[in-house]
C-alpha cells in the first residue's frame, strides 16, 4: 500500500457486506459508548480527533474501539436509525462492534461490514479519501479511488 489512488489494501474480515464512502481516518481509540451520538451519527468525545465530526455513510477507521460492551447497544441504535459508518475498519479485531452488526442484521435486515487491517496500511489512508470497501467471508479488501475527496460536511 504506498497511498496512490487504486491501491487496494487487504482486509481481514468480520462481518461481511460491501460499502462505498469517504473515508474517517483517526489515530485515537473510539468509544461508541459516550462518545459516539447514534442520533446524530456524530463523535462527541472532545478528546478525540473526530469530535464533532459525522460518520454516517462513511469508512470509519480506528485504531481500536475503547470502553464499555454497551459500545454495541450504541452502534445497534445507529444502525436502526441510519447514522451509523457505512464499515468500520480497525487495527483490532472488535467483537463488541462485530456483534452490534450481526445482531442489527438480524432485526433490522441491515448491517455495518466490519474488518481489521494492518497498522502498516493504516499509517497510508487519509480523512476524505474515497474508497470501496468489499468483505466476504473470507476475504475483504478496500479500493481507494481516483484520488478524490469529498468535503467535509
């Protein structure tokens, strides 16, 4: 991965599902418990580098998530109400998120794709990056496309 348009970056995944977005890159862990509004789709953590940012519809990428196991019960809501990241990647196989998922997959019908990467491809992505996210039960990879941005919004 040497971050030029049309990388691909392999992905280990967790919960299938495809997704397309811009990408939100952060270096600080992430709590959805307290941290994250699931009505609004914003971080709320003022120590985080994202607060105050959306994550709906977008590629969220994290180091790792922090804090309570209700994390879940927070994604669960945001995915009910369609605030939630369009995929969550982190550095960190997250089962408190990978459940959040597979449970909102099941009442719901719908579903945030979840998968780890590694550090090294981490350290390349950038905030804005366009980027196709495809996980399967096997494999997952992210695409970035043709080096373009969107604004923050």
């Amino acid at each position: 991965m040497d971050g030029r348009a049309g990388c691909r970056v392999s992905l280990v995944p967790l919960v299938p599902g495809d997704a397309r977005g811009e990408l939100a890159v952060s270096t600080v862990p992430l709590s959805f418990w307290g941290g994250f509004d699931a009505t609004s789709g914003r971080v709320t953590d003022v120590r985080h580098d994202l607060c105050g940012q959306s994550l709906t519809g977008k590629v969220l990428v994290i180091p790792a998530s922090r804090g309570s196991s209700s994390s879940s019960g927070v994604l669960l809501e945001s995915i009910r109400l369609g605030t939630c990241p369009a995929a969550i990647i982190s550095q960190v196989a997250e089962p408190i998120l990978a459940i959040a998922s597979i449970i909102a997959r099941q009442i719901y019908g719908r579903w945030v794709p979840v998968a780890t990467l590694s550090a090294a491809e981490a350290a390349f992505l950038e905030s804005g990056q366009m980027v196709c996210v495809r996980i399967s039960a096997n494999t997952g990879e992210m695409l970035l496309d043709k080096q373009q941005r969107w604004r923050d919004t």
